[in-house]
C-alpha cells in the first residue's frame, strides 16, 4: 500500500497530470511526432538505433529544407541523429558558399613584400663565416 507523503498535494498533483495530458494531444501533431510513427527509429545516414532513453537525440531532417512543408505522408523528412543532422546543414551552407562564389572580397589588398627576396644573400653570408 502507497502513504501519502507530507508536502504532495494531490490535487495539484492530479491538476498537472491532466494539463500534461491536454498538452500532449497538439504535441502528437507536430511533425516530429508523426515522424516518429512513421519510421523505424534509425539514423538515415549512419544508421544508428535509437530507442526511449535516447531518442531526444534523433531529429527530423526536412530533404528540401523547408520547415513549412510537412505532407501527412512523411515524404519531406528523414529521420537523422543529431550529429548527422548537422553534417547534413553544414554541407547545405557549403554548397551556397561555393555558388556565391570566391569568400574573399574583391576589394582586399594583396600582399606585395616578398619577405624571403634576400634569403639566398643572407644564407651565401652565413656560410662565409664572420
């Protein structure tokens, strides 16, 4: 038989176990939710499983990263661990880099010293001696 400890109140206990039960029903209608019911719970690239203790770990990658588009079908999304996931956006930003072009400004200076102009004068005067 349960006792009742000192200090709990049951009926705020009762209150936020039903207000953590209304807050559950929209949460089941977020993508990553649905996510979850549709696939199995691996990692789409390196294919690592994951189950209820790890599972704050796996994320919803949308394929044409657009966080708006969620068809009901699951077609915008793959499943990815978190460090897949990165991998993934960081390739993404890599690749509009590389289409915008050259990083550095056209602007910036280049470099006009050659600090190693004198080196062979300086060696030939060490080997010489004092």
């Amino acid at each position: 038989m349960r006792t009742h400890k000192p200090g709990k109140d049951p009926a705020k206990r009762n209150q936020a176990v039903a207000d953590a039960r209304r807050a559950a029903d929209p949460r089941a209608l977020g993508y990553r939710e649905q996510a979850l019911k549709l696939y199995p719970w691996i990692c789409g690239r390196c294919r690592r499983e994951f189950t209820h203790a790890n599972l704050h770990e796996l994320t919803v990658h949308h394929r044409n990263h657009n966080h708006d588009d969620n068809p009901a079908d699951g077609s915008n999304w793959e499943l990815l661990c978190l460090y897949c996931h990165d991998n993934e956006h960081q390739k993404q930003i890599e690749l509009q880099r590389a289409a915008s072009g050259p990083s550095r400004p056209k602007s910036a200076p280049v470099a006009t010293g050659n600090p190693l102009a004198d080196l062979k004068k300086l060696m030939a005067n060490k080997a010489k001696g004092p």
